[in-house]
C-alpha cells in the first residue's frame, strides 16, 4: 500500500481517487472492493472478446468500431487501476 492506503477501484463523483485505510484485507470494505474488481476483470475479458469480433469482421462500420473502443478504453482504465492498487499492496524487499 502506497502510505498505508488502498487505491480502490471506483472513483468520486468528480472522477477523484478514492483510498480505503485499513490493515485488514478481510474488512467489509476490502472484500467489496475485491469484488468490484474481480467483476471489472471480468467485464474486461468480454469487452476483449467483442472488440475482437467487430475488429475481425470486415463489414463492421465506423459507429460499431468506434463503440468496441470506446468501451475496450474504459476497460483498460479500470485494469490498470487495479495493476496499480495490487502493486501498491505488494511488499516491498
């Protein structure tokens, strides 16, 4: 954790960090974000997989393009988030 903090992998309304401060992995709050995170691994893997579809089909149009971007960009913010957050909590030697 970077100064004790969890980077949690949702944001403020104003699109701000949000921090849990807990040395407890197993809180209600931890295991929530673990959960969040999991699903936004999840939803990943299937934006990917649609993605690739719209890219491997030679037919699809701008509008579909575009769309499998917009979205495989959103996917990758949230992934890197949680690299972020999980290297933060790896101990350092």
């Amino acid at each position: 954790m970077t100064n004790g903090l969890r980077l949690l992998p949702w944001t403020t309304p104003e699109g701000k960090p949000c921090y849990l401060s807990t040395e407890r992995s197993d809180s209600l709050l931890s295991r929530l974000a673990d959960d969040v995170e999991e699903a936004q691994l999840a939803t990943g893997d299937q934006v990917c997989a649609g993605a690739r579809a719209v890219l491997a089909d030679a037919k699809a149009g701008e509008r579909a393009v575009r769309f499998a971007l917009t979205r495989a960009v959103e996917s990758l913010g949230e992934v890197l988030r949680i690299a972020v957050s999980r290297g933060d909590r790896v101990p350092s030697e």
